[in-house]
C-alpha cells in the first residue's frame, strides 16, 4: 500500500495462482467419468464448455432443451454410451431444472448420471437442489478449474454408477453479506 495524503493510494496485490492445465488430463479416467453433457439455453455458451472439455480429453455434447437432453440421455444408454456427469444450466429451454432432474430420476432403464447445477445465485437453490438429487452447484460463469474440483471432491468411482444421491456439501460463505468500508465518498 502507498498512500500520499491528497493525492491518492495505491494497493498492489500480488496473487501466486496455479496455471488450469487445460492438456490432456487423466482426471476424467481417475475419477470415473467419460462422457458429459451440458444442458443450457445459451447455446453459444454451451459449445465453448464442450469445446473446453473435448480439449481435456473429455467427450461432451450439449443442448439448449430439457426434453432434448432427456432423449439424449436415453439414446446414449440404448447404444451403452452412457453419461456421467451432466452440467445442468439452471436456466433451459422448456422447463426448469428441477423438472428436469425429476423427469430423469424417473427412467429407470438408465445409468443415471451426476447432475451439476449452473447457476450465477447458488445460495437461493440449495434446499431445491438437494431434494431434487442435484449433486453439486457450481457457480458461473465456468470455470474449469471449478470444475476440476468439483469432480475430484464427488470422485465418481469408474466402478459404481451415478447415482445423484451424493449430498449437497453446504458452502458456509454463500449467502454471507460483507461490509467493505472506505473513507472517499468517490469509492463508497
């Protein structure tokens, strides 16, 4: 900090951040998971998160519909092509997505996948999302680092099958005010 009484102050932040290694990854294979599909309405969004997890090494599709990403899913388990990790945008086409948890839930012929929540406000949904069998919030924008994090800490087993009963850990700062204060009327 360097601060000259009329002239103003300077803050200098120095932060040592790992580099997100976007290479070739065996995350997916150590942590059970081959296949993703990511449902949200912003379709241009949607293709950039497919493209960044083809570029680990990960399979992805995606669709913009909660109906389409359901007749996906059953066709992907009809040619024993299974997802394990759905990325579900909170908001889609055609219905919301508890809905459309519930609608999956509710094949029963399908390997159900783990179902990640998308959403830029997760502190308002975590009683919906844990009855709905949403595993994990992961708040946007993406981030694949975020993500890389979130499938290490739900560790999909390659040998079990999602389930979605992994429960909602609680984040004891969502929800949180803080109050910053600031002597110039200028920052405040």
């Amino acid at each position: 900090v360097q601060s000259t009484p009329g002239q103003g102050t300077t803050y200098t932040v120095v932060l040592h951040l790992k580099t997100v290694d976007r290479q070739r990854d065996a995350l997916w294979k150590e942590h059970g998971v081959q296949r993703a599909l990511v449902v949200c309405e912003d379709l241009r969004e949607a293709e950039r998160v497919c493209k960044l997890l083809g570029s680990t090494g990960l399979d992805a599709e995606y669709t913009s519909s909660g109906y389409s990403a359901l007749q996906i899913v059953e066709q992907a388990n009809m040619q024993e092509e299974c997802f394990d990790l759905i990325l579900l945008d909170r908001d889609i086409h055609d219905q919301n997505y508890t809905e459309f948890t519930r609608q999956l839930r509710g094949i029963s012929f399908i390997r159900r996948p783990v179902v990640v929540l998308l959403s830029n406000k997760p502190e308002h949904f975590i009683s919906e999302v844990h009855k709905s069998g949403i595993a994990k919030i992961m708040p946007k924008p993406f981030f694949f680092s975020t993500l890389k994090d979130i499938v290490k800490e739900l560790d999909l087993d390659a040998e079990k099958t999602g389930t979605g009963t992994t429960p909602v850990k609680v984040n004891h700062l969502l929800g949180r005010r803080f109050l910053v204060a600031e002597d110039s009327t200028v920052h405040a």
